[in-house]
C-alpha cells in the first residue's frame, strides 16, 4: 500500500514547502517547476505577499479536436468564477505566465 502513494508523496513535497512557507508569513520563494508528464509540468509560485500560493498548469494536446475542446472548457471554467460566489481563482491563457 505505501508503495502506491509514492508518487502522490513526492508531489505533495513542494506543495507542503510552500503551504509550510506561507503559514510562517516567508512567502516570495522561488518558483518550483515539477515535471508531471511528458510535455507537461506545474509551476508552484509562492506569493509574495504571503496570503497565496499559485500554481499554474501547463496542459498538452497533441490532437487538434483536443486543444479546441480544451480551450473551449477551460474557458468556461475560467468564467464560471463570475457566477459561482466563494470560487477558486482561475485564469486561462495560451501564453507562458511571466
């Protein structure tokens, strides 16, 4: 059984350095770059004004049905944050996050 998690556990690690971070109020770390898949990865910021931590999601889709369907979704879930109170913040851009 914990053999399983070993992948969960190793992508909880920079996740629990920067919620760790933010309780102690050090925020503005460094970016984390975690390679999730081939072509894909996450990007961890810590906030610097220690009230957030954000992670962005770099998605792939080598067909090109998929890549509309996806930009057309993830779209629509950047705009439901308008509709639905108490939503998570969400953004979406084909562009790489400066």
């Amino acid at each position: 059984k914990i053999f399983s998690e070993i992948k969960r556990n190793l992508l909880a690690v920079p996740f629990t350095r920067c919620f760790e971070a933010l309780q102690k109020g050090s925020g503005g770390g460094k970016p984390m770059v975690i390679p999730f898949r081939p072509h894909e990865r996450m990007v961890l910021v810590p906030g610097s004004a220690s009230d957030r931590v954000l992670v962005y999601f770099s998605i792939y889709f080598s067909d090109e049905t998929d890549r509309a369907l996806a930009k057309v979704f993830l779209q629509e879930f950047s705009e439901s944050q308008r509709k639905v109170p108490q939503a998570p913040s969400v953004a979406f851009t084909q562009d790489c996050p400066s």
